[in-house]
C-alpha cells in the first residue's frame, strides 16, 4: 500500500528535498489518496503540481488543475464544496476518491517511464483495495497507460481517447477523459460541459 516515506525513484527523490529545502512549509512528499474510503468512482491523475498537491498534501488541490475537478463533483453532488484549497479545509467527497499515477511532484511535470513503473504497485494495491463496485477514470494517456500496467495489460490493448469506456477484467470500467490541465482547458480541447458529462457517466 502507500509509502509515504517512499524513495524508490533517486531522481524525484533528491527534488522533493530541494523543493523542502528550498520552501520548508511545502508537503514535498508522496501524496496520498484522498476521498471516500468505500468508493464508486476511483479518478487516477498524473502527478502532484508543484504549487498544487506538492504544496497542499492533497490531490489537485490549491492549483489549476483542480479548479474544474473539484467544481464538478460539487456540481453532482460529489462534493462538499466547489473548491478544494488546501488539507484540513473540511472538504469531504461522496463516492469518489482521487489519486495519482506517480505520487512524487516529478521536475517539469514529466515522469520518466521507469519512475511510473516503480510507483505502479502502489496504484496496483490501490485498485485491489476496493471491495464495492467501482469505474476507474484516467486523467489522461499517462494516468490511462499506467492503469493498464497496474492490470497486467499490454499498453495496446485499450486506445486512450476521450470519453472512451473499456471494460477491465475485474469488471470494473475504465472510462478516459483529457487532463483538466490549464492547457486542455484554455485551449478547449476540455471544456467544462466535456468533463462534466464523462465525469457524470463514470460516476454512475
């Protein structure tokens, strides 16, 4: 399961401790899961944001990236509250539990291959921990790519695409959306009404 003191990846490793270094009040460790404990809907990221989770501890939170994730799942019923601002603001989310691919802040927000295979047992134990039915949804290729491997599944075997659904052999459904990255939004290659409606079919 998690390792919060985990150093399995050098080169992540020696940048959290700059980064705490450098800014001692920032979280600069492996970022846990946050959400429900009994989940229907396991949503899995890419990485922790340096001033978003790499600050906060928790998830897309305090950052970007977040700001239409979490504004979503308020906006069905997932969610406490709109916004997610820093760890100990008394969000709480409804059938939903967050996590990443990698859990470390990688330099540049790019995970070299091998630090997410390192990191994916931890994904692994994640998704074999959940006892209820429950989709997975990948937050882009890399989020998709490392859900295959966590399911023993050759890469090929499903095409990541948005809003794309394949059924896992556990049963379970893994539906795909673009990243909620400023980029994909003020590009608009992900509107809100594109992510709303994935979001709103994996939940169900």
């Amino acid at each position: 399961m998690f390792n919060p003191d985990c150093r399995d990846c050098p080169r992540l490793a020696t940048f959290l401790d700059e980064i705490k270094t450098d800014k001692p009040d920032y979280f600069a460790a492996p970022v846990p899961a946050f959400g429900d404990d009994q989940p229907k809907l396991l949503i899995i990221g890419l990485a922790p944001g340096m001033h978003g989770a790499n600050r906060t501890g928790r998830p897309f939170t305090g950052d970007y990236a977040g700001l239409l994730l979490y504004q979503t799942l308020f906006d069905l019923g997932l969610s406490s509250a709109p916004t997610s601002e820093h760890g100990d603001d008394g969000l709480s989310l409804h059938g939903v539990r967050i996590t990443n691919a990698v859990k470390c802040l990688p330099p540049q927000n790019k995970p070299e291959t091998s630090e997410i295979k390192n990191c994916n047992p931890y994904l692994k134990a994640e998704i074999d921990a959940l006892n209820t039915p429950c989709n997975l949804m990948a937050l882009g290729k890399i989020a998709h790519d490392a859900i295959l491997r966590a399911y023993g599944l050759k890469l090929s075997t499903f095409k990541f695409a948005h809003a794309a659904e394949h059924l896992l052999p556990d049963g379970r459904t893994l539906f795909d959306s673009y990243h909620c990255s400023r980029y994909n939004t003020q590009t608009r290659r992900l509107t809100a009404e594109m992510f709303q409606d994935v979001l709103k079919q994996a939940s169900q």
